[in-house]
C-alpha cells in the first residue's frame, strides 16, 4: 500500500514539473480543468494519474502544434471536461452513484410487476 501511494505521489510531481513547463496561458488552463477532474474523476490514484497524464500529452501536443488553448476545449469548457472524463469510468463516484441509483429502482420496479 505504502508503494503504490509513493508511486502516485512520484507520478503527481512529475505531472506538476510537466505542466509547470506549459506556456502561461495553457498552465493556468490545465490547473482549472485539473481542479474539475480531480473533483468529478475517478477517485482511485491509478485511473486519475493516467487521466491527468494524458491531459499533460494532449496540452503539450497542443503546444507543440501551435494549438490555442479555446481550440483545445472549445467555447464550453465544462462539456470538454465532461467528454474528457468520460474516457475514464472507472472509479468515478458519480458513476458508482447512478449505478446505485439504476439498481434500486429497478429492483423497486420488479417488485411492483
């Protein structure tokens, strides 16, 4: 347990040294879109460093490319951050919640057929 929570910390700096390394403008644009992800992402240290990693590929591929950061997210930044995580299902809380949610009513409705 104690090396697993090592290696996702290890993983989260070299994240931060990567994104640190962005433009001004794409690094305060990672850092909002890291702050919704890590509130509705996965709640697991291996899905969310995989999802937070690739976000770091996609804004240094961004950069490379001369992409600006509204080409990257569009006009709405919320359904780009939505779409994202929809790459990543497993672990979200929200996820398991509306499973939940499905399951119950669907035994309620067995019930009253």
């Amino acid at each position: 347990m104690a090396a697993r929570w090592i290696e996702q910390k290890r993983r989260y700096r070299q994240y931060k040294v990567r994104t640190k390394q962005l433009p001004a403008n794409y690094h305060t644009a990672i850092e909002a879109l890291e702050r919704y992800l890590m509130f509705f992402g996965p709640g697991n240290g291996g899905n969310i460093m995989a999802m937070l990693e690739d976000l770091a590929d996609l804004f240094e591929q961004s950069v490379a490319n001369g992409t600006p950061v509204r080409a990257i997210v569009g006009n709405e930044p919320v359904e780009f951050a939505e779409a994202f995580l929809r790459n990543y299902p497993e672990g979200q809380w929200i996820s398991r919640e509306r499973e939940r949610l499905t399951s119950a009513i669907d035994r309620v409705a067995g019930i009253e057929a």
